[in-house]
C-alpha cells in the first residue's frame, strides 16, 4: 500500500464546484507517446531555470548598455519573482478551470513574445516592463507542466519517476545556466540571454498541441476575482518584505510591507471559507501528508536559500576564490543535486516514499553538520563535502514531495496543488535569505563588537555592517592592521555561517521526524 494513501481516504471532499468527478481509473502504464509528452514539458522547466541563471551573469553588460541604476538593476532582477510569486495562485486556478494544456501554450506564446520585447528593450524601464510579462507568463507555465504530469502518469511509480527527470532537467538548467550564459555573452549581445527561449517556446507550442493531453476541467467553478486580487496583495508585499530586509533597507518599512500582506493573506484565507468555488479549496490542507509535504518544501527552502547565500560569500570573502574559482568549487555540488534528483524515484520504490524524504533530510542534517565545522583558516574541504551532502539531500524530498501533494488531493486540483507547491519555495527562498541572514548578521555582529570596541574607527564601524565592508575599509589601512581587521571578520562571518547551518541541521532532523511519522508505510 502506497504512504499515502491512508491520509488521501482523510481528505475531505473537495468538490464544491458544480462537476462529478468521474471514477478512478485504474492506473495504466506509460508508453511511448507519454514520455515525449513528458520530454516537452521537462524542456519547459530546463528553459525557465536557464531564464534565470543567464540574466545574472548579463546583468552587467545590460546595466552598461542602458544606463540602469542600481536601483533599476535590482528592480530588473526582482520583478520576475514578484510577479511569478504573485500570480502562481492564480494561473494554478486558471488551469484547473480552462484546462492546463490550453493554459501552458498560451503561456509559452507569451513568454515567447516577452523574451523577444525583453531582448530588444531600449530602457531599463521597457525592460522591467517585459520581465513583469515573463514573469505572468511564468506562472502559468510553471503549475501547468507540474499538473499535466499528474494527468498522464496515473500510477504512483511512473509519477514520481517522471516527477524526478523534470526536476532533473530543471536543476540541470541552473547548473548549465552560468555555461550557456558566458557562451551567448562571449559572441553575442546580451539580448541573447533572452533570445534562447523563443526557440524553445516555439518547439513547446508545435510538439505540445501534438502529444500533451488535455486535463480535466472543473467546468462549473468560476474564477473568483476577489480572491486573485487579495492573493496578489498578500504574496507580494511579503515577498518584497523579506527581500528589503535581506538587503538591509528600511527595516521600518519593510515591516509595514510585511504586515499589509500577513493582513491581506488572513482576508484571502477567510475569503476561500466562505465562497462556493475557493482559489484555494482549505480541505487540501485536512490531509496530513499534503500539509506536512507543503512543510517540508518550505522548510527546504528556507534552510537552502540561507546556507547557500552565507556559502557563495564564504567562497569568495573567505576562501579568496574569484567567481569563476567559486564556481568550479561549486559544480560537485550541481552534480549531487542532479543525482538526487535522477535517483529519488528509485530509492523510494525500495524504501518507501516516507522513508526515502526523511532520510534525504537526514543526510541534509549531516551535511550542515560539516559546515559547522568549517573555520576561517582551513575549510573549503567541509563546506564543499557539506555542499554535496545538502545538495543530494535536499532533492529526495523536494522530488518526492510533490508527488505526495499530488497524490493526496483530487487530479482536478492539480494546477492548484502544483501552485500551492511553487508558491512555497518562492516564500522559503524569500525567508531564507532574509530570515537567516538576518540571523548571519546579528552574530557577525556580536562577533566583531568585542574587536570593534578596543580599537574604535571609523574602518571597524565600517566592519560591523558586512565582511565585504570590512575588506574595503582594510584596503585603506596599514598592512598589520588590515590583516588583523580581516582576520577578526572573517572569523565573524564563518561564526554566521556555524550558527546558521547549525540551525538549519535541526530543522531539518525536526522535519525529518515529522516527515517519517506522518508517511511511515501502512502495509
């Protein structure tokens, strides 16, 4: 018997828009017109993370060529997820009411003409205009490729094993993106970046009208409004929150912006009780497997987000390394993540679903264990051997949980269950940058105040704020006192980074523990 399939006869029903569910057929195994299907919508994911990971390395020459301030530079990056975040409730809703086939080429014709504006845009300003469009176009690629996946692998192995090759082709994607995007800029103009998914998008549209299924419709539930317009004003305001307090902006500020959207996400929450046909049907969350999956899922992202924010500076600040030297020392890790996520299916057909998340937690939980153990002097070895643990670690569960959630609620609901999922792991990389490193700065504080207290200047002052200021206020001082200063700060800083991974590693074990008693096999 399957992990969860007790808390899926839990759930309650669902259906409160005007349908019948038909039965459940029985599951059937997948052929070859099932695994194209699947190849079109795993190349829909290696084009999204590839979209990310490109912008940033053409950051830089975009920011020259147009002129963009710092501010406008950020506002570039930052949009996408914004908007992404924003409407990835929404777009979940929409598919599972117009069909998530029809959703996904509408959004692939989108993002494809959006790329094309974004290539040629003239000013920062037309630019971030079209990353909000990519943005949209976005989230309504992201829950569709998720929820056509539950539409055509009906048994739970052929599921998680598809689940696990788009995850797979998803990760690869970030690992390539730094690759492919130093290729483009080395011959081409950074438009480039943006250029690479038209071809894409147009393949998705041709092959996808062919092969991919159309997903059952809720037909009877109509898209509320109100509601998608409350879910933007509570998810964006918190996403913007959090990324103003990781940069260290008006801590004021971002609070209000926190507490607007927590206010407007209670409204949204109340709202989904009351009407007939909710953007979010609450009763998902009476399963105990979908709740403590969804958990899991955020609780990754905010433990990976902050270790992998603190672990790139410690790199570069710490170790000395230049980004390309960083980078190297980073690809052990991109190849753990692809194993991991190659493999889950397959550890969990041996060892159980429940079993299989836990222990990826686990082995989470040792490899922040390592970094712990890193210092100042002599580390690289244990962050890069506690990189690869985290790295495999990690892609059991985020493999797996989905297929968890999926399985655990209704296949009508599955745009929704998908966007419920992504919207997760947009808020626990928020968190996580935020949250832990906020958490970083706090003991790199405490650590330096003692050094900064008995030798009062204005380069300690300028230490206390980050290590990269304290490595430009040493740049000015004489040779023993720069060296002493950036001792006493890089020991501060990997202080943070002990602290934070210390944190993380019982999160981890304490989610490992609830993950292994809520899908502990029933047969």
């Amino acid at each position: 018997m399957s992990d969860t399939t007790t808390e899926t006869s839990r759930l309650a029903p669902v259906g409160r828009a005007q349908h019948t569910p038909e039965p459940t057929a029985e599951p059937s195994r997948p052929g070859p017109r099932q695994w194209v299907a699947l190849g079109v919508l795993a190349l829909t994911a290696l084009l999204l993370s590839l979209d990310v990971s490109v912008l940033y390395l053409a950051l830089p020459a975009l920011a020259a060529d147009l002129g963009a301030s710092t501010t406008q530079q950020l506002w570039m990056l930052d949009i996408y997820s914004f908007v992404l975040a924003g409407f990835l409730v929404t777009m979940g809703a929409v598919g599972d009411r117009i069909g998530r086939k029809r959703l996904l080429l509408v959004g692939a014709v989108a993002f494809g003409l959006a790329s094309v504006g974004a290539a040629y845009a003239a000013s920062p300003g037309q630019l971030v205009l079209w990353r909000a469009v990519l943005g949209m176009a976005g989230a309504t690629l992201m829950p569709s490729t998720m929820g056509l996946i539950r539409t055509i692998f009906t048994d739970e192995k052929s599921m998680m094993t598809a689940i696990g090759i788009w995850y797979s082709c998803f990760m690869g994607g970030m690992a390539a993106g730094p690759l492919v995007g130093g290729l483009l800029l080395q011959h081409f103009w950074w438009g480039s970046a943006f250029l690479l998914g038209v071809p894409f998008m147009v393949l998705l549209v041709v092959v996808g009208h062919l092969v991919l299924p159309e997903s059952d419709r809720r037909t009877g539930a109509r898209l509320d409004l109100t509601s998608s317009v409350l879910s933007l004003a509570a998810i964006l305001p918190m996403i913007h929150g959090f990324k103003e307090i990781a940069r260290g902006s008006n801590s004021a500020t971002a609070g209000v912006t926190l507490v607007a959207g927590l206010a407007v996400g209670v409204l949204f929450f109340r709202r989904q009780r009351r009407i007939e046909n909710p953007l979010v049907d609450l009763a998902l969350f009476r399963s105990r497997a979908f709740s403590t999956a969804l958990a899991a899922m955020l609780v990754g992202g905010v433990v990976m987000a902050g270790v992998s924010f603190l672990s790139t500076q410690w790199l570069q600040l710490v170790a000395g390394l230049d980004p390309l030297g960083a980078g190297l020392w980073m690809l052990p890790a991109n190849l753990a993540l692809l194993v991991g996520s190659a493999s889950s299916a397959s550890v969990a057909r041996r060892l159980g679903t429940g079993r299989t998340m836990a222990g990826g937690l686990a082995v989470c939980a040792a490899g922040l264990s390592l970094y712990t153990q890193v210092g100042p002097a002599a580390g690289l070895g244990l962050l890069v051997a506690g990189m690869v643990l985290t790295s495999f670690g990690i892609m059991l569960p985020s493999t797996l949980t989905m297929s968890v959630m999926m399985q655990s609620a209704p296949p009508e609901r599955a745009g929704s269950v998908a966007s419920l999922s992504e919207t997760s792991g947009e808020f626990g990389i928020a968190v996580g940058v935020a949250g832990l490193g906020s958490l970083a700065a706090f003991v790199y504080r405490s650590e330096l105040q003692p050094y900064a207290a008995e030798h009062p200047s204005s380069a300690t002052t300028v230490a206390l704020d980050s290590l990269a200021g304290a490595a430009q206020a040493a740049a000015h001082l004489p040779a023993a006192a720069a060296h002493e200063l950036l001792a006493v700060a890089e020991g501060a800083f990997t202080t943070s980074l002990n602290v934070v991974a210390g944190v993380g590693a019982a999160l981890f074990v304490v989610v490992a523990v609830a993950t292994m008693r809520v899908l502990r096999p029933t047969d």
